[in-house]
C-alpha cells in the first residue's frame, strides 16, 4: 500500500458522515450528487458496502417524478449559500431543486462489476437499477421535449461544470435584477479569485428564484428559462450510464429496463454527432434557445469520450488533448482561447474526475497510450500538490477547496488503473 493510498482513504474517511460523504469541509458541507457516485468508485476500493451505501442514500433523495437532485441538505449548515431556505422545495429532507451530471449508472456498473461480495452486489444494485432508470427516463421526458434524444441543462450548476466559458452567451440572457440581496459564503472558504464572479451568483440566484416561483414544477421549467444549453459532457455521461445500466440489467435479468436504458443510449449516441465540430477536432455544446453550436473549447466536449463515440472522435480528441500542451491535463478550456483564465473555477483548471472519465473513454476507444497519458499526469498532479478541488494546469497549484472527497476517490481509481498498465506493460505506457 503506498503513502498516497493511504492518504487517499484518510480524506475519504474523514470526510464520511456515515451514509453520505461531504464534498470537503466548509465549503461543501453537504451531499452533492455526481460527488457522491464517484466516491464511492473511491470506497470500493477498500469497503464494498459503504460504497452502496453512499450511492443508495442519494437515491432515498429522489424526487416523485424522478429527478435526483443535485444537493441534500442532510444537516443544518450556515457556512454554505445557497441553502434550503433559499431552495425551498419542500422536502421532507431539505433538498435542491436541480440535478447534476447522471454518473450513478456508470458507477453502479462499476461497483458491481468489481464486487467481491457477488450476492451483495446483486441484491443492492438490483434495488438501485429501477431507480437510476427512472432518472434517465425523467431527462428525457422532461429535458428533451423535441426527442432529439439530448436533454438540456436549464442551470450551469446542473453541468457541475459551474463557470465554464461554455455558459457566458447564454448566461448573459438571464437579467441579474429583482433577486433578494444575499451574502455568499464560498469565498469565505476558498480564494475569490479561484470562484465565480458575482455577476454569475446573481444568474444563478436569478435562476434559482424563477424555478421557486414556479414551484419547482419540472414540467414547466424547461420551457419557462432563456437558459437551455445541450452540453455533450453532460450528455456523455447520460448515455454511458444508460449503456452502462442496460448491461447491468441484461445480467440481472431485467430484460425490460434493459431495454429502455438501451434506447437511451442509442438514440443518444447518434444525436451526440450533431455536437461534432470537425474544426475544433472536439465537441460542443448547443445553445438550445438560439438552435447554435456555442463556440467555446471546453472539457465538456473532451468528456463526450466518456460515451461509446466513434473511434475516430475518439482518436482526435485525444489529439487535442495533446495540443493543449499544458503541464497537467486536462485544462478545462483551451489554453488558446482568450477566455482562459488559469486558475479560475472551470475557465482553465483541472479535475481529477474529469481526466477519469476522459482516460477511461479513450481507453474504451482502444487508445490505450493517450489514456495511460492522462492517468500518469493526474497521479504527476497530486504528487507535485496534494489533494486539492481542482489545479492550475501549468504550475499544478492545488485550488479552491483541500482535502477534496472526489479527488481521493479518483486517485484511488487512477492507482488502480495504474498497476494494471504495470502489470501487463504493452504500449498503454506510451503517450
Ligand atoms: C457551488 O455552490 O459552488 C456548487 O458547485 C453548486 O452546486
């Protein structure tokens, strides 16, 4: 066991809070939902049950109609904004009233497919597969009312890719006027400079009272927001689970579920193309109010690898990729467009969770050299600063929050992945 396993599950432990885990301490302080799925990859890894758990207390959280939303509130904390008097949804536990990235599908999959406890693993994503399905079947009915097979997300905050260039056109259309005068606490936590800026707190305060009004009725939030954007990694990550699920199912025997998350994916999978931009060798995201591609670089166009892409795709993203030419991989934006910013919040950064789904796409793709590229890099990364939310890709320096729950799950599963490459060297080690 090396130090920086058992550093790994140190923060993973000291940030358990029993059934769920917090992102990191003061900033984060609750359940967030793509976290959570991906932590527990990070659990499994040294408690096969907690890691269930972990997952089924997200889904004790789903709403009636399906949606899983984004943030639990589990416990009263003053030090986070906004909270749940600002949400209001009217949960019997407190909870937001929008989603986030739907990785749980992948992660199930995963959590059973490397389950050393098979009848424990059956019985519990048994229980869990009709849930995450009727997640998938909420985007669609609900996110995608032309059925072009791609849902929106109505908030940047659904993206988890919170500040991303990616949102700026569309973002500009929400008005910042007429929102309750609030006190944000993130830049109480981490440096304000490394955060959004309040012009986008207000968008995002503005979005988040106009849902309210509309009493956080999902039939109608779609049609009711200048805000709808498509983006491919949000999409990416929706089609895999829908994959990843439907051959859960087809092992389990649930032929029926099987088939609509197979449908999902499918669909999914060939309207991803009209997101291609053979310029860009990447991508993009569409904004869906003004039916145009949006013309921005952004690591939600490189985790379109994460769903079963042509190989082609695949091949040129990892080029571009390689053309980023920074230290650390995977910068959030291109570092050549003038919208980089190095070190703020998604406009430049890296993710461990991103590299993770992008190394595991493009090792799926056969690219077996590019992937091992980014998994060297993200263990480079932590080695050089530690587990931090997020990195300036140049000079590694650790940003925003510390001790970062997903980050230790991810270097747990990049360690993992890594041993793998070593014991059976062939050209994976090449970048
Ligand atoms: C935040 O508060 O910064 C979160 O990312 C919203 O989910």
């Amino acid at each position: 066991m090396t130090d920086l396993y058992r550093a790994a599950v140190e923060i993973l432990q000291e940030n358990d809070r029993g059934s769920y885990t917090i992102p990191t301490k003061g900033l984060y302080p609750f359940q967030w939902n793509w976290d959570s799925c991906l932590t527990a990859l990070g659990q499994s890894h040294f408690d096969e049950s907690r890691a269930w758990t972990e997952i089924e207390t997200l889904f004790a959280h789903q709403w009636s109609d399906g949606m899983v939303p984004h943030i639990v509130f589990h416990t009263p904390d003053d030090g986070y904004f906004p909270g749940p008097d600002v949400w209001a949804t009217g949960r019997p536990v407190p909870t937001s009233g929008i989603t986030q990235p739907a990785v749980a599908g992948f992660a199930i999959r995963r959590l059973f497919d490397r389950a050393t406890d098979r009848g424990q693993a059956a019985t519990r994503a048994r229980a869990l597969l009709p849930k995450v399905t009727a997640w998938h079947r909420w985007f669609f009915q609900n996110r995608d009312p032309e059925g072009e097979g791609l849902v929106a997300i109505l908030h940047p905050w659904e993206s988890g890719r919170d500040n991303s260039v990616d949102w700026d056109d569309a973002f500009a259309r929400v008005p910042t006027e007429g929102i309750a005068p609030y006190t944000r606490r993130d830049t109480q936590h981490a440096a304000p400079e490394h955060r959004p800026t309040k012009e986008h707190y207000d968008r995002y305060l503005w979005l988040v009272e106009h849902f309210r009004a509309l009493n956080w009725d999902n039939t109608r939030l779609h049609a009711a927001t200048p805000f709808q954007v498509v983006d491919p990694g949000f999409n990416a990550i929706l089609i895999r689970s829908a994959a990843d699920l439907a051959d859960l199912a087809e092992t389990l025997g649930e032929l029926g579920l099987a088939a609509e998350n197979r449908a999902y994916a499918t669909r999914g999978t060939a309207a991803l193309e009209s997101l291609w931009s053979e310029d860009h060798g990447q991508y993009l995201c569409r904004d869906r109010v003004l039916g145009a591609l949006i013309d921005s670089r952004s690591s939600g166009g490189l985790l379109a690898a994460f769903a079963p892409i042509p190989a082609a795709r695949a091949a040129r993203i990892a080029q571009t990729i390689e053309g980023h030419g920074t230290r650390f991989r995977v910068a959030s934006q291109a570092p050549d467009d003038p919208r980089f910013q190095v070190q703020r919040y998604w406009r430049g950064p890296v993710w461990l969770v991103v590299n993770y789904m992008i190394a595991d796409g493009l090792a799926r793709s056969g690219l077996a050299g590019a992937s091992a590229a980014i998994t060297r890099s993200s263990l480079d990364l932590i080695r050089t600063s530690g587990f931090a939310e997020y990195y300036d890709p140049r000079s590694g320096e650790p940003l925003g929050g510390v001790r970062f729950t997903w980050t230790a799950a991810m270097v747990l599963e990049f360690l993992a992945l890594a041993d793998l490459c070593q014991s059976a060297p062939d050209e994976r080690w090449e970048s």
